[in-house]
C-alpha cells in the first residue's frame, strides 16, 4: 500500500448533497478497491486561475489515502467520468 493525495475540484453550482453523493462515491471506490481514507479536507468554494468548464470557481477537497499502486489507474478512469468533477489531480507521498 502506497501512501496518496488526492485533489478534487467539484462543480460549484451544485447544492450539498450531490456535492456528499460525489465524495461517497470516490470514498467507495478507494475503499472497494482494498484501499483506506486517513482524512478528508473541504478547503471550501475557491476562485479558479483560468476558467473550466465556463467556471471560475470550484469546491475543492483534499483526500489522504492509502491504496495499492494498481488501483490509481481505475480511479483516475473514474474520475473522469464522474461528472461533477471538474479536474482531480493524485499525487504519491
């Protein structure tokens, strides 16, 4: 298990609980895929450097996880999909 950190930047007209139903979904597919979650940070409503998805601003969480170097892959493929995701960057410790 490698140690990982994961940034999401989640659309930000969207109302609490899609914003809750998202994050469930990205902690069940860390946790299916034989991984944990140590934290979880709102850094709240932040304003953007360059507009996306004609967007200026977007929520931003901050996940510390633990998960097996094969699961990064079919994360990051989910990530994309999952559509109140705007952009989503993981990092190794």
């Amino acid at each position: 298990m490698h140690n990982y950190e994961l940034v999401v930047i989640i659309h930000p007209d969207l109302d609490e609980e899609a914003i809750n139903q998202s994050l469930d979904k990205i902690k069940d597919w860390i946790t299916k895929a034989g991984g944990s979650i140590e934290n979880v940070d709102n850094w709240g409503k932040r304003h953007l450097s360059y507009e996306i998805q004609k967007q200026n601003e977007g929520v931003y969480f901050l996940f510390t996880a633990s998960m097996p170097t094969a699961a990064v892959a079919e994360l990051e493929r989910n990530l994309t999909i999952l559509e109140p995701v705007m952009r989503h960057l993981i990092v190794a410790k």
